[in-house]
C-alpha cells in the first residue's frame, strides 16, 4: 500500500463513500465556509476520520496542479498492478477480457478521464508505458473521479513486448488511427480483445501500430479530423460493449 492524496470536493466524496477505510486523515482549509466542504468534515468525523484545518498555502502546496476547492484527503491507495499480474487478470475475466492501452498519453487529465470510462466499462487493465507517459498523480486521481482505484493500472517498460504478451494469451489487439479506411464499427470486438490508443500529439508509434490485428478509425462527418484521446477511448469502450451484448 501507497499513501497518496485526493484532492477536490467531488474525489473526496467519492472516497469517503466507497473506501471510507482507506481515507486516513482529512484537511480542510481555514475559515471555509463551503456547505459540502463542511458537510465532507462532518462525514469524516462521524467516520472517525482526523479532521485537520490548513492554510489555503498548504492545501495548494499539497494539491500541486490539482484544485483542491478547500479540501483534501490523505488516502492509503490500493497497491498498483504490476506487469506481472498481466497474465492472471487475463485468465480471470478469460472472454471477456478486455484491456485499453495508452502509448504515451502525457496530460494527466486525459489519462484520469480515460481511467474513469475503463472504471464504467469494467475493463480488466489500463496499461501504459512508463517512459514517456504520466503516472498516477494527484491531478490524475481527481480528473478519474475514484476510476484511478478501481481499474487496474500497469506501467510498463516494454510496451511492445506486452503486446505480444497479449497476443500470446489469445487476445486480439485493435489500435485507432484515423489514416486508414476501416471503421471501428466494421471491426468484431467481441471476446479478449485490447484496443490501443496513441499519445495526444503523434498518435500511436510505428512499433505499435504493427503490433496490431486490426487499424481502425472513429468515423467522423464533421469537419474535425480527430477527437481527444478521452473521448476515443469512451467510444470504443463502449462500442466493445455494446457489440458483447447483441453477439449477432
């Protein structure tokens, strides 16, 4: 187990609502006079929680780039998923594994909006490089909404070798790339599969895309000619789905 920080009304709610047990210390700012902020303290102390009063400087401090609205919990995270426990997560969801990877998603609110979708989506994995991409900071655990502790995130170090990793194990592995002419739509997503989305700026890399059973792109009418990698990643989650619930 980590200790980490939560930051911001709606990510500490949540804490204090689903993993009460992990929240072990909980900081208010001096002379907050926010409802839900004071609603949050009287949770806490009901819980039995340690509630703390701090300086608006120290909350900053501590929140980093994350907003922290005059609250702040000190949370006992999950240990994070290894590389390792790749293989047994397969095997516990078997056909209905299905795995999101990001290769190189460095903002880190794109990278929590993506956790919180896989978290709607049951995904069995989020992995990511661990050079050349964010990791699992405050700003990314408020931006997942609690997504960041319920799905589990892999960082690792050969992000090709695990693609092949994935396909040894059965899984089929769909990349989004909008230079290609087959739709999302036209591609079968049903049993093990890992869909892979590149960075926000070049997309996926050349290695990558050849790791890939199939290239795809979301189709799009509009005049945009890309969408952010967030919200790809909803949309093929959820297309994943819904393909898993009308097998014809």
């Amino acid at each position: 187990m980590s200790e980490s920080w939560i930051v911001g009304i709606n990510p500490v709610e949540g804490a204090l609502s689903n993993d009460a047990e992990r929240v072990l210390e909980l900081l208010v700012e001096q002379g907050q006079r926010n409802a839900r902020v004071q609603e949050l303290a009287d949770r806490a102390k009901a819980l039995g929680i340690p509630v703390q009063r701090r300086t608006r400087d120290q909350l900053e401090k501590l929140a980093g780039e994350a907003r922290h609205q005059g609250v702040a919990a000190r949370y006992e995270a999950p240990a994070q998923a290894h590389e390792n426990d790749l293989a047994a997560l397969l095997q516990r969801d078997g056909g209905d594994a299905l795995v999101l990877v990001l290769d190189g998603v460095t903002d880190p609110h794109n990278l929590g909006a993506c956790l919180r979708s896989a978290a709607a989506a049951k995904v069995t994995a989020v992995i990511v490089p661990k050079d050349r991409a964010v990791g699992l900071t405050p700003v990314v655990r408020r931006a997942s909404a609690g997504g960041a502790d319920r799905v589990p995130l892999i960082a690792v170090t050969n992000l090709a070798r695990t693609l092949r990793e994935l396909k040894d194990a059965g899984v089929w592995i769909t990349g989004l790339e909008g230079g290609t002419e087959t739709s999302l739509y036209a591609v079968d997503l049903k049993g093990p599969v890992a869909v892979v989305l590149g960075g926000e700026g070049d997309g996926m890399r050349r290695l990558t895309r050849e790791l890939c059973d199939f290239v795809a792109k979301i189709p799009m009418p509009g005049s945009m000619e890309s969408l952010n990698v967030s919200v790809a990643a909803g949309i093929v989650l959820f297309e994943t789905l819904r393909q898993r619930s009308n097998p014809r």
